[in-house]
C-alpha cells in the first residue's frame, strides 16, 4: 500500500528529471519574508519553482475485504516572467516536460508504486491553467494542474 507522502516523494522525483524546472517541493511552501521565499524559490537568480500537495482523496469499498483510494494531486509552478527573454516560450516547455514524466510506462504507475494515474477517461496530468500572476512583486508565469493517482487496492485493517 503506497503512503501519501511516499506517492508525493515519488512524484517529486521524477518531476527533479525534468530539464530546466528549479526547486521542486512535495508539499507547499509559504513565505513571510523576501530571504525566505528566496530559499526555496529562486533558482540562479530567477523564481523557477513547482510545489505539490494531496488535495483531496476518495475511497471506495471494492468487496467486503478490499478498498481503493484516489487521490487528487496538486500541482503549482511559477517561472519569473522575463519578456526580453521571452519566457514564455522557456516555462511552456518546461510544463510540456512536467506532463511528459508522467506519460512513459513508468509513470504511468509510479514505478509500480500505485494501480494507475487514470481516473475514469482522464488520464496523466490534467493542466488546469497557465496565466500571469505576482507572486512576492515579482511577475511570474504560473501553472497549476491536477494529477489523479489510483492506488492499488488495499485489504481492511483485521
């Protein structure tokens, strides 16, 4: 039975694979000031981060023994906006990579960690929106997805 914290892990790392991401969090970080948000944002001089979080799960009872949880996994990136750049092009492909990860056989599970990444006829990272926002009065792109992780099925506590 995978843990929350261990699909969470698991999805972490394979997300640090992607070429060009920066800091990535397997659980959301705040800041109260500008050393703090610097320490887990900005990479070579440029905020370049991705942060994930459990934010929702489902369980359903499958027998009278067995059960199977889904869980909803946010995700949140941000990519200092630089038009003379042009970023945008850089954090659309670096999102496009992010997406990727999670299409090869081994994502497709986690590395056999969890059942699937599919719930009903929506599979791999479902990309809610990309936009323009501050964040610490710094423009950023950002991304905010979704990711549906099925976990294998689990027998009742005895």
């Amino acid at each position: 039975m995978a843990t929350v914290t261990g699909i969470l892990t698991n999805i972490k790392t394979r997300m640090t694979t992607v070429t060009g991401i920066g800091r990535v969090h397997s659980f959301w970080r705040w800041a109260h000031q500008d050393s703090d948000f610097n320490s887990f944002a900005v990479t070579g001089g440029i905020v370049n981060f991705w942060q994930i979080r459990r934010l929702s799960t489902r369980e359903s009872w499958m027998t009278s023994f067995q059960y199977e949880r889904v869980h909803d996994i946010d995700f949140f990136g941000a990519y200092s906006h630089k038009d003379a750049t042009p970023s945008e092009p850089v954090f659309q492909g670096i999102v496009e990579r992010v997406t990727n990860v999670f299409r090869s056989t081994a994502g497709k599970t986690l590395a056999g960690t969890v059942q699937s990444l599919v719930e009903g006829s929506q599979g791999g990272l479902q990309i809610n929106s990309i936009q323009e926002e501050m964040i610490f009065n710094i423009l950023c792109h950002v991304c905010r997805a979704r990711l549906k992780v099925k976990e294998l099925p689990s027998n009742f506590p005895t």
